[in-house]
C-alpha cells in the first residue's frame, strides 16, 4: 500500500516580501540571484535562458544542466539552490504579506536542492516528490530526489516533523540526521547516513553537494560534512584521566646574606704600600743584622776578657788598662799559642802581639 507522505518543519518565522502578492500563471514570484553555466525556464512551449537577475514565474519549470547550479529567491526571501541536473516546478504561490500568510507548493522532479526559508510567522510550504505530498514550515534543509522516486531528506537547522496521508509522523529535530521517503510513501525513522540505504550506490558528494560547495544563499551553513558523515553507532575510545600531579611542598626561602663588595684601591696605592713594606723589611733586617753583629763582637770581647783575667802572673787592671797581658804565664793562653808564651807575647784590643 502506498502512502503520501506529509512533512511539518518548525522554524522561526518567515520574512515575506510586498503585501497583497497574489501570482497569476505569468506573475512574477521571484528572481534568479545565482546562474552558473545553464540554467532555463520553460512554461507551456515556450523556453528561455535565465540570467542573473531573471524574473521566475507561477507554473515554470526550472531546469538545470550537467555541471551548472542556479539560485532562486521568492518573494517571501525563502531562498533554494538547485544542484546539477535537478528539475523543480513552481506550482503556486499565492501570498497576503498584511496577515503574513501565504501558499507555496513546488514539486521537486529529480536533482539535489537546498530550502532556506524565511522570517514570518508560520508561513506554510508545500513540497511534492514523486511518492509524497510533503508540507514545510521554516528552517534549512537538504533534499535529494533519486531516479527511483525516493527522496532523502538531511537536517541542518530546526525541525522536520514528517507525516504521511495514513497518519503515521515521524519527526527529524536532530541535525545532521536524515530521513528516507519511499516511492510509495513511507517514511524511515531518523538515521544517520552510515545506516543510509543506497548510500553507497549514489555518494554523498552527489546527493547533498551544497555540503561541499555552500551555495551564495547560504554562505555559511550551521552543519559541516564532517558532522553529518560522522558515525554515532561506533564506539568511543575511552580516554584515560589524566594523573593529578602532586603539588609541591613549599619550602620557605631562606633569606640571602648581604654580600659586601671588598674596597678597591686605585694601582697606585697598591704600588706605594708595596715599597712601604719593601722598605720597612729592608729596615727591619739590617737592624737584626746589626744588632746580631754587636752580639757577637761583645760577646768576643767577654770571652777574651775572661781568659785574660785568669792567666797566671797577669793583672786584670793591667790588661784593661794597656790591652794587653804581662807575665809568664798570660801570653801562654792568649798569645795565640805556646810560641806566644814562651816569648812573653802579649795580646792587645785589636787582635795583635807585641814584644817587650
């Protein structure tokens, strides 16, 4: 059994354009903002060329060739991009901007789109597939029409609440999840597009090419490619926590001794101290010389004294007195030997001998 498939989207609001639009078959209901290689409008038998800038008109049918894009806005600012080589009809468009409320129905042939709507309050949207009526109310989305009458269709901002003529609603509030109606009307349950059918048949590239290229309409998009083709059924590795590094014990810093920086002298001054020193050595050293030499010579004359003072026949005064010894035996000891003595040799101060 088949069914038709209803689709609600709740955005926030829709900005609609002049009051009291209503489209006749030839009214205008929007422009072209964007044309990139081949992009046409046909109505009936007639079929021309857009351009950037071109009006589009009630009942149309867009049409747009291999490797080419084309960009629309409506009247009430939604905006769409079409992708190569899909097909759209613009069925109706019947607007009352006074009580911000109007009636847009597309039906979408084959091709890659993207839906971005406008501003105003609960504006309702109409989207045919093949195998499903859909309705839309605000948001931004993704939409590709398989050659099987299938459609995908990928969330990126807001909320899609999918119900089909038998009653059965799904909702797709998650972005970057996607939802699959069937040629005859069923609609999946929210997945992610690893769990996709068909997925590897058509390609990502192909079916959603605004996530790799954002078209002028929407420059920035709230979704990347790598958050839609990212896989939430695998595990996830588990981190290990990190290890708490133990706080140091904080030591009390001892305080620093004053260093006092030694006085220098000028080299001057250390010359003139050196010759100071040099000359008080020098000083020191000759008295003890002088000093050792008195030493010496007194104590010469003491012992010289001593051995004259106790020769036999010799007086001590005497000797004193001429410096010398007389006797027998005074020149004995101090004569300079025996030879001295016997001659009755005697010593004098300086060291001499004299014959009487």
């Amino acid at each position: 059994m088949k069914y038709a498939a209803i689709f609600s989207v709740i955005a926030v609001g829709l900005v609609l354009g002049p009051a009291n639009a209503v489209s006749a078959p030839t009214e205008r209901i929007g422009s072209t903002v964007q044309v990139v290689n081949e992009v046409s409008a046909a109505y009936d038998q007639d079929r021309r060329d857009l351009t950037l800038g071109d009006e589009i008109h009630q009942n149309e049918l867009i049409e747009v060739g291999p490797d080419s894009i084309g960009e629309l806005e409506f009247e009430d600012q939604t905006k769409m991009a079409l992708g190569p080589g899909s097909k759209i009809v613009l069925d109706t468009f019947v607007y009352n901007g006074a009580k911000t409320k109007g009636d847009i129905a597309v039906e979408l042939v084959k091709g890659a789109f993207r839906f971005v709507t406008g501003v105003a309050t609960k504006p309702s949207y109409r989207i045919k597939t093949p195998g499903a009526a859909i309705t839309v109310r605000g948001t931004i989305f993704d939409v590709y029409v398989l050659t099987d009458n299938s459609a995908w269709f990928l969330l990126l901002d807001g909320g899609i609440t999918a119900c089909n003529d038998g009653g059965t609603c799904k909702q797709l509030s998650k972005p970057g999840n996607l939802l699959r109606v069937s040629p005859d009307g069923e609609v999946s349950d929210p997945m992610r597009w690893a769990l996709l059918p068909g997925r590897d048949q058509i390609g990502f590239a192909r079916a959603f090419p605004f996530m790799i290229n954002a078209p002028t309409i929407n420059p920035n998009p709230p979704l990347t490619r790598e958050a839609v083709l990212r896989d939430e059924s695998a595990p996830k590795k588990k981190s290990k926590p990190k290890k708490k590094k133990k706080a140091k014990k904080k030591t009390k810093s001892k305080p620093k001794k004053k260093v006092t920086k030694k006085k220098t002298y000028p080299k001057k001054r250390k010359k003139v101290v050196k010759k100071r020193r040099k000359k008080k050595r020098r000083a020191s050293n000759k008295a003890a010389s002088d000093a050792a030499k008195a030493a010496i010579a007194i104590g010469i004359g003491i012992g010289i004294g001593k051995m004259i003072g106790n020769g036999k026949g010799g007086g001590r005064k005497e000797c004193m007195r001429v410096g010398g010894c007389r006797g027998k035996g005074g020149g004995r000891r101090v004569g300079g030997g025996k030879r001295g003595g016997r001659k009755g040799g005697g010593h004098s101060h300086t060291g001499g001998f004299m014959r009487y």
